[in-house]
C-alpha cells in the first residue's frame, strides 16, 4: 500500500498587529484551498500562525501580552478553518500561543497542533527550547522575549499515528537543535513539521544575519538525513511589524534533499509527495540505527552537566 502523503508547506507572509484573527484566518483557508486543489492531504503552517510575532515587544501589561494567546482549541475564530480542512477531508497543523490553567496555575506554551482529516487534534506539541531572554533588553532593536512568555514544553518530543505513517512535530528554535530530530526519529518519527518566526537580524551577534537562510536549511536539512526522515520547514516570513523574517520554507526529503522550496516572502504553497517509504533509504544503510548507533557511549547527552 502507498504511503505517499502529499504534503504541502503554506508559508504565511507577515501578521501586523492589528490584523484581526479572522482575516488571519481567511488567508489559512485560501492556503488549504490552494494546497487541496492540488492534492494536498497535509497542509502545515507556520508557528504562531494566527498572530504576530508578540515576543518582539515587551509589553509590561499581562492584559496586552494575553490578547496573543487563545484558550481553546478550536475556538470561535479558527472554527471556519478547522470546519473547511474537514469538509476537505485534509490534515493541517499550525502554531499558537496556548494558554491553560493547570493544577492551579496560569500555564502558557508556544504550542502546535496537527489536526487529521476528520477534524480530530491527534498531536498537541509545546515548543521545548524557547530562545531568547526574560527581561527588557532595550538596547536591542526589538526583543525576542519567548522565555518571558511562555514556559518550556515539559513532554518533549514524540510522534504519532496518523495519515498512514508516524508524525511529530516541533517548533521554530527546535530545529537548530540536533536532539530533536534524533529524539523524534526514535521515538519512530518519519516526518517531522516544523513552523517557524526566524527574525533575519541577531541582536546579539549580527556577523551571522547574512547566514541566517543558510544556518535555516542546514539545520532542516542536517536532521532530515541524519535521521532519515522528511521534513517540513515552514516560514511566516516577510517584513512584520518592520522586523524582517526569513523565508525559504522548504519540503526536505530523507536524503537531506530540498525537493521543494519557497520562492516568495509572502502566502505561498509549495506541494511535494512525501513518500515514507524512502525513510529507509537510509534507516536501513548509513543511518540503521539498530546496526549502528552507539547509546552506550553518548552518556553526556542526555546528562545536564557541561564540561569547561
Ligand atoms: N521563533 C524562534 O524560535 N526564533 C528563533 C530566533 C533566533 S533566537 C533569538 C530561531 O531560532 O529561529
């Protein structure tokens, strides 16, 4: 039996602030549309998809860092997306920021989900590796304050049953990590998707930002072969808020090969048929985990401690 899924990537262009969540939303159903003509059974959109950006501002009022944050999923304004994937009989997944009261406290996660063809949530990820910093840094020319507003993900990585395969998910700054693509794969991961806000300019060490395409493809593409597995990488890119985010959304086979990518920093769909089969052309060679890994010998990696 075939275990093609065609998969498209729907790269959104920026979210200004006050665009509300509804026009938001409107352009996530013409991207599924898009994508579903032509065949897509899977369509993923970026991180904190339905908002902008918020971890670029410091914003000393709880009330206007709240006005991000959804507390329920699905909601009343992303209803008519979840409602038309349905109707499509197409999977999609997409970021937000989550907010929860648990075990008597205010939770908040920059969170994705993965929602299956009959509009059932089958995977509910929390972003683990938040970067950037706590407080106002007012030297830079905008902040990247996710360790303020969120909390990291306490469940790690892990896939799941769906569309045939295994699925995981993980978020923005997770790819530059290579422990997320090997927990995920071990955990049985044959495609992982990946949404992402990647600010072009690094305050603090701008001798990179003319690296910053380059730094997003090598990590997407590095873990996709060391792990043999696809991944999609997906953007919202473009000039937003006037900080300029980074593109380049890109399908990424097993073999570490781009096999489709963005050409645009706007709303874009790009399609690939992502055959989980091909996982082994190199599971079963250079990367058999089974033949070849050496777990007994990687005792620091999962040790907290950092030799100096
Ligand atoms: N959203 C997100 O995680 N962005 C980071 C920006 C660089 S760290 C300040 C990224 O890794 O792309």
């Amino acid at each position: 039996m075939s275990r093609v899924i065609r998969t498209a990537a729907a790269q959104m262009g920026p979210n200004p602030r006050d665009m509300p969540r509804a026009t938001v939303v409107a352009r996530m159903i013409a991207l599924l549309d898009q994508a579903a003509a032509q065949g897509a059974e899977l369509v993923v959109f970026p991180e904190l998809a339905l908002t902008s950006f918020f971890p670029r501002w410091f914003l000393p009022d709880q009330a206007d860092v709240d006005a991000f944050f959804e507390t329920e999923m699905p909601n009343a304004a992303t209803a008519p997306l979840f409602a038309r994937a349905r109707a499509l009989g197409v999977a999609f997944s997409f970021g937000y920021a989550e907010v929860l009261q648990q075990d008597g406290r205010t939770c908040r996660y920059n969170t994705a989900i993965l929602v299956d063809g009959t509009g059932q949530i089958v995977d509910h990820y929390r972003k683990v590796h938040l970067p950037g910093h706590s407080e106002h840094e007012p030297w830079r020319p905008f902040q990247h304050l996710e360790k303020r507003y969120f909390e990291p993900g306490p469940f790690g990585f892990q896939s799941v049953k769906a569309l045939g395969g295994r699925i995981g998910q993980a978020i923005c700054n997770d790819r530059r990590w290579p422990e997320t693509y090997r927990e995920l794969a071990l955990s049985g991961a044959e495609m992982v998707l990946i949404g992402y806000n990647t600010p072009r300019h690094y305050p603090p060490a701008p001798e990179h930002d003319h690296l910053q395409d380059f730094h997003n493809h090598l990590s997407l593409q590095a873990g996709a072969y060391a792990n043999g597995m696809w991944v999609i990488g997906v953007a919202k890119a473009g000039v937003e808020e006037g900080c300029d985010l980074i593109g380049g959304s890109a399908i990424v086979a097993p073999t570490g090969e781009i096999v489709a990518q963005a050409a645009t920093l706007g709303d874009e769909v790009i399609v690939a048929d992502c055959d989980l089969d091909r996982c082994a052309e190199i599971r079963a060679n250079i990367f058999d985990f089974a033949k070849h890994r050496r777990p007994d010998v990687y005792t620091r990696l999962a040790a907290p401690g950092i030799a100096t």
